[in-house]
C-alpha cells in the first residue's frame, strides 16, 4: 500500500495547479482572440462570409450543377474557409502582437508558451467551424444535397476538420516569425490558402482543374482532408460521374491516421518554433 507523504501530497498539489494554470492561461488567450474578432465586426464577417460568398459566386455563375456536385464543391470551399481562418486570422493576431512587442511582456511572466498556442488553436477551431458551416448553409440553400455514410461517418467528419484546422495554423507561425510584419503575413497566408485551393482543383473536388494528377491528391494535407469530409457527407453514388475522382476516394482509416499524423508532427514542431523563436527558451515546452 502506497503511503500518502507530506513530500508526496505536495507533489500532487503542485502537479494539478500547474495544470489548473496552464487551462487557465489556454482559457484566457481563446478568449482574448476571441474577444479581438468580436469586437471587429467586418473582420469577423469577411472571415465567415468569404467562403460561402466564393461559393455562391461559383454555384450561380457557373454551368448548372446537381446537388451532390454542389454539396461537394461547397465543402472543398468551405475547407478553404477553414483554411483562410486559420492561416489569415490565426496568423493576423499572431503577427499583430509579435509587431507591438507584446511578446517582450509574455516573456517576462510566467506564460507557458504551449498554453498560448492551444487558446489561440482553440478560437482557431471556432471560427473555422463557423466559416465551413456558413458555407455548407449556403450549399443548402443552393440545392446540395448532403447525407452521411454511416454512423461513423460523424466523427471521421469531426476529426478531420479539427486536425486539418490544426495542421494549417501551425502552418502560419513560420511564415509570420519570418515576415515579422502584419501586413506581409496575412499577405502570404492569403496567398497560401487560395493557391493551394485553386492549384489543386477546388481543394481536390474537381481533380480535373488541378494540374496535379493521380493519388497524390489524397496525400496533400488541404486535399486528404477535403476527399475524406466529401466521401462521408456526399451520398454520391458513381464518384466518377460526379467528377471527384479519379483518384479513388480516400475511404480507408490509413488515410485518417496520417491526417493524425501530419498534425501531430506539425504540433509539435510549431511548439517547439514558438519556444525557441517567440520566448526564447530553448525547446523545452
């Protein structure tokens, strides 16, 4: 029987207040970003409304397309959506407090930079989960037509939005500690979101418009998670005559498990970026 020390009891004490803190510090930067966006009401419009916009503009503009192919482009647009959040938005406040030397004060308090990048991943995830639902609002009142595999289909669905939604914020830290500068930075993240949308055919829905052939859309970290959300939301009977494929749809769990794994990796090495280049504390989170 383990016999419960003063030295002991005072391990414990300080290992669940240091977690309290640092919930506390995630809790209170989720906030602050989101306290920022709120109180910017074109901000917070432009970054919800812009995907389902684009799509409205491609659903009208266009050649008359069927609900399944609707529902489909609408969701390859609103991961583009998710995408601009997280690479524009998450990048703009990081950029921004980088410019006003905010991170000289961060630097002397005691801030688990880890923390600090959860809250912002947290108000990230939020806010891209509200552009791809404004977006799949207005494939509804277009006509898409949406149905769910199975079951299972809910939380692969989940799962692959939060992981792609991770993956790309982490993705904005190196282009703003680079640029340095606000205006460079939501500049180049921009451009990032939109080119790797276009240049793989509306994030791999329409692999015909994309001058990248073959399987490798279903390994590219803006396509895998798109084909998998449209495999599971799209009842598509003959994903051929829809226009998604070839290549096959990505239906199997590897292609989950490696959406896991390149955001893992990405967490972890945007962690360790944020400690050596925002807090200058070595590699140690």
């Amino acid at each position: 029987m383990a016999i419960d020390t003063r030295e002991t009891r005072g391990t414990k004490r300080r290992s669940t207040g240091g977690r309290r803190v640092w919930l506390e510090q995630a809790g209170a930067f989720a906030r602050r970003s989101l306290r920022e966006v709120r109180n910017s009401w074109l901000m917070l419009t432009w970054v919800i409304a812009f995907p389902a916009i684009m799509y409205l503009l491609q659903a009208t503009q266009g050649a008359e397309m069927s609900p399944v192919a609707n529902a489909s482009v609408s969701i390859g647009t609103g991961v583009l959506g998710s995408m601009f959040v997280c690479l524009y938005l998450f990048g703009n406040q990081l950029a921004t407090d980088l410019e006003d030397r905010r991170y000289v004060a961060y630097r002397s308090m005691p801030i688990a930079p880890s923390a600090e990048l959860a809250g912002r991943m947290a108000a990230g995830l939020v806010l891209a989960g509200g552009a791809f639902a404004a977006t799949i609002a207005a494939g509804l009142a277009t006509g898409a037509s949406y149905g769910l595999r199975g079951p299972e289909s809910v939380p692969i669905a989940l799962a692959a939005g939060a992981l792609t939604c991770l993956f790309w914020m982490v993705v904005a830290i190196p282009f703003v500690v680079v640029a340095g500068n606000e205006r460079v930075a939501s500049l180049t993240t921009t451009l990032v979101a939109v080119g790797a949308f276009v240049l793989t055919g509306l994030n791999g829905t329409v692999p015909a418009q994309s001058p990248i052939d073959g399987p490798v859309l279903n390994f590219l970290p803006n396509t895998l998670p798109t084909r998998l959300l449209v495999s599971h939301l799209v009842p598509a009977e003959n994903w051929t005559e829809l226009g998604v494929a070839p290549p096959a749809m990505p239906t199997g769990p590897a292609f989950l498990a490696l959406l896991a794994a390149y955001t893992v990796l990405a967490i972890v090495a945007g962690t360790m970026l944020v400690n050596r280049t925002l807090y200058d504390q070595g590699w140690l989170p």
